[in-house]
C-alpha cells in the first residue's frame, strides 16, 4: 500500500469459503487483497498487492487463542513489527471498541461503534421470518477513528448491500502515512471481525 488515496473502499467475495477481500482506493486501484485463512484456531490474515496473490505486503496474527479480548499483530514481509489493534472485550460487549497500538507499545487510536443500536436493530430484524435477508440493507454499522485528542480521523461505514459485502473508509483528517497504514490494517481486522453485524 503506497500512498493513500480516499475514500478507501472494501469489497468482500461471497464466491469463495475464505472471508476474502479487496481494497481500492479512490480511483479504482486495488491497493491490497485481504485473505483471512479459515478454520484456524488462531486468527491468521495475509494481505497482499492484488488478487493474484503474486506478492505479500503484510500479515496479521493474533497473539491469543480465540478470545473476545484478543491483539492482533501487524508485520511486514521481513517479519518487522509495525503495531497492533486490540479489541478491548468488555467494553466490545455493548460496542465495538478497539486501540491500535504502535510498534514501541504506545496506543495511538481508538476505534468505536457510532451507534451500538444499529447492533440491537440487527439482532431484532435478524429473527424475523423474510426481513433477516434484507438486514444488510436497513442496518449499516458505522466506526470511528479518534486519536489521543479525541479528534476524529477517519470513518469505516458500512454500505447497504444485500450480502453485507461493501465498506467505505473516509479521512476525516490527515494523518502521516506511517500511520495510515497501520490504521488501515487496523480497520482491515476489524471489518473480519464485525462484519456479520449489520
């Protein structure tokens, strides 16, 4: 991923077993093909340039088994840290809510839900008989980046879709492109983790 151009938008397959997908920036360039591997106790990500998976830019890994409090580590090819985003468990219960984390272990950004009743409308429509297939249209989760100012710097929404497959990232103010970066691998984990809601 060179520089970043927004919005960011992320386009889930719904052809493949893998939780796949592709990220493209303003212009229609594919910046990065997000391959979560499945059936692993761990959480396993690799992302790569584009959809031939020719090349490997980045992988994710999480540094626990399978918990609802979990970090989940960002390197490079080289194996260099490069930070991580932890989900923070208790608080996750009511709304999302993660930190990234920066490679000396400094936490740099928040990330939350917007609104944690979109995730109770989900859970409503999504038992009723017929209107549980249109739920990828009427409820569109929305997360924030704040940073330790508590000023916002970008925003990943869900778009109406009938699968649940699109997602948008917005810049709401600029940051340097060390960092987003680091923020997008922290917003490519979360969309794998949430993206079933909404």
């Amino acid at each position: 991923m060179n520089e970043l151009k927004f919005p960011i938008n992320f386009d889930f397959k719904i052809s493949t077993l893998s939780n796949d997908f592709t990220a493209t920036d303003a212009n229609g360039n594919t910046i990065a093909y997000v391959r979560q591997k499945m059936f692993k106790l761990k959480e396993a990500i690799t992302i790569y340039n584009n959809d031939t998976r020719s090349h490997e830019l980045y992988k994710i890994n999480a540094d626990k088994w399978l918990d609802f409090s979990t970090a989940y580590k960002f390197t490079d090819t080289t194996g260099t840290n490069l930070g991580k985003v932890a989900r923070k468990g208790w608080k996750s219960l009511w709304k999302a809510n993660y930190e990234v984390i920066d490679q000396n272990e400094k936490m740099q950004y928040r990330i939350q839900e917007e609104n944690a009743w979109v995730k109770v409308l989900d859970g409503f429509l999504g038992e009723i008989p017929i209107i549980n297939f249109f739920t990828g249209y009427l409820a569109n989760p929305a997360y924030i980046v704040t940073d330790t100012k508590d000023q916002k710097v970008m925003r990943l929404k869900k778009q109406p879709s009938f699968f649940g497959r699109k997602f948008q990232v917005t810049a709401l103010k600029q940051t340097d492109a060390d960092d987003d970066h680091r923020l997008m691998l922290s917003l490519m984990m979360l969309v794998l983790l949430e993206r079933r809601r909404g």
